[in-house]
C-alpha cells in the first residue's frame, strides 16, 4: 500500500506566516477627562475610529475612559483624543 507524504509540516509552516502578517488584535483602555454627555462620548468615539488599526471605540463618560479594539498605538490613541478637545492619557 503507498502512502503519500503528509503536507502537515507545510500547512503548519503557512499558517506562522499568515499569523505574522496580521497584527495582533488587543484590547487597551485610556483615561478621557472633559466628557459630560453622549454627545461628547459620540465625538471621542469617532476620533478613536480614525486612528489606523482601531477596530472598535466605546467611550464612557462616567468612568472618564475610552476603551479601544485594535492593534493601534496607544501615543496615536491619546494624541486624536487630544486634538479632538479632550484630556486623555494613557
């Protein structure tokens, strides 16, 4: 009876590669201080989502954070906040 090689090995190696190309998804929550109503949470929601690799923002005014979904750098997460016209730090 042939047996032919098993492509184990090969699949194996392919899927490092493609897990390598892809940045890892994280979830990270920042400080946000100066929101006192939806509609701020709205603007500093939608600054989050502009940032490059941010997957999802919910802002959260009575906790003064912003949590974010995504593989984006945390400088480029407080920097949008800022210039959207709220104090965030990380």
């Amino acid at each position: 009876m042939f047996h032919s090689p098993s492509n184990n090995g090969i699949e194996a190696e392919n899927d490092k590669e493609e897990q390598s190309i892809f940045p890892i998804e994280m979830s990270q929550t920042i400080t946000v201080e100066g929101m006192t109503c939806e509609h701020c949470e709205q603007t500093v929601e939608e600054a989050l989502e502009d940032v490059g690799g941010v997957t999802a923002a919910t802002a959260d005014r009575e906790t003064e954070s912003a949590t974010i979904e995504g593989s984006a750098q945390t400088d480029a997460l407080v920097s949008a906040v800022t210039e959207a016209g709220y104090d965030a730090s990380a």
